[in-house]
C-alpha cells in the first residue's frame, strides 16, 4: 500500500470526501459528526505517513454518508 501511485489515488478520494463534507455543512448536533471527525483525523494522519488503506478511505465514504 506503499506505493506512491497508490497513495496519491487514495489522498485523491480522501481530499473529494473532505469537500463533500465541506460543502454539507453539518449541524452542530448530528450524532454522527463525532465519528466523522474521528475518522477523517486518522486518515488525515495516515495521509502524511503515507500508510493509506482502502479501507480507511471506505471508512471515511461511510462515516460521511451518515451525516
């Protein structure tokens, strides 16, 4: 999963989640948004240390469609 090609496909998706969140414009109080953040800060971390997983970008696409 190391592999820079990969990596960028994966920070690609990441960085589209990250607007679709943007552009939501979630409330203060949605009971998701805890876990959301959660999410995308592992992934934000794991972006600079490009250790990427699908599965942590599918966690982040989950996390996202339950707000």
């Amino acid at each position: 999963m190391h592999d820079p090609i990969t990596q960028a496909r994966l920070a690609m998706r990441l960085d589209r989640y990250l607007n679709d969140y943007t552009a939501r414009k979630v409330k203060e109080d949605n009971p998701y948004r805890e876990k959301w953040h959660a999410v995308s800060q592992e992934a934000d971390i794991a972006r600079v240390n490009n250790n990427l997983t699908p599965e942590l970008i599918d966690d982040v696409r989950i996390a996202l469609n339950k707000l």
